[in-house]
C-alpha cells in the first residue's frame, strides 16, 4: 500500500491554529522538502531567537506526526530540542495504546 506523497502546502494547511500565531508574531513556516514523507522544515522570521519556538516546534511535530503520509519532522535549524522529540513520541505511543483497549 502505497501511500500519496505530502505537499508544502498541505503541510503548511495542516499547521493550521499555529499558522494564526506565527503570523501575529511575523513567524514565518519554510517547508523545505517533503520527499519520502520526511518533512525537512525551518521556523524563520519572528521566530528565530524567540523563547516560544520549541514549543511551536513542538505543536508542528506533534500535529504532523499524526498523518499517515508523514515519517519524520526535521528541523533543520534545530528548534525542536531532542528531549522534546522524545516526549512527543512517548505521549503519541501512549495514545495509541490507549486507543487500542478502548
């Protein structure tokens, strides 16, 4: 089963809510390469140097990671710290568990 490659713009449509919040903060999202469902990206603009942008990264790899057609988020600039990463995957894991005794 093959799965259809994701696009920038769906990946930019799918941030939706944090799409809001970046644009009141002149954030900007550069969705630099989806190929093989690998999501290359970089938070750029208002977010560089801001205290708030692991947690955006945060909500972005979290929101993503939920598509069948995503394997991975990259940020290329290094603003999803790896513990918060690993945080993410735990909470998803747990989630998924519990969805299967419910």
């Amino acid at each position: 089963m093959s799965e259809m490659p994701i696009t920038a713009e769906e990946v930019l449509a799918e941030i939706g809510p944090v799409q809001e919040i970046l644009d009141a903060h002149d954030g900007v999202v550069n969705v630099i390469d989806t190929e093989g469902g690998i999501i290359m990206m970089a938070l750029e603009g208002g977010c560089v140097g801001c205290s708030s942008t692991p947690m955006t990264a945060m909500q972005i790899y979290y929101s993503l990671k939920k598509l069948d057609e995503v394997q991975d988020v990259v940020f290329v600039n290094g603003e999803l710290p790896e513990f918060m990463r690993q945080f993410i995957d735990q909470k998803m894991a747990d989630e998924d568990t519990q969805g299967e005794i419910v």
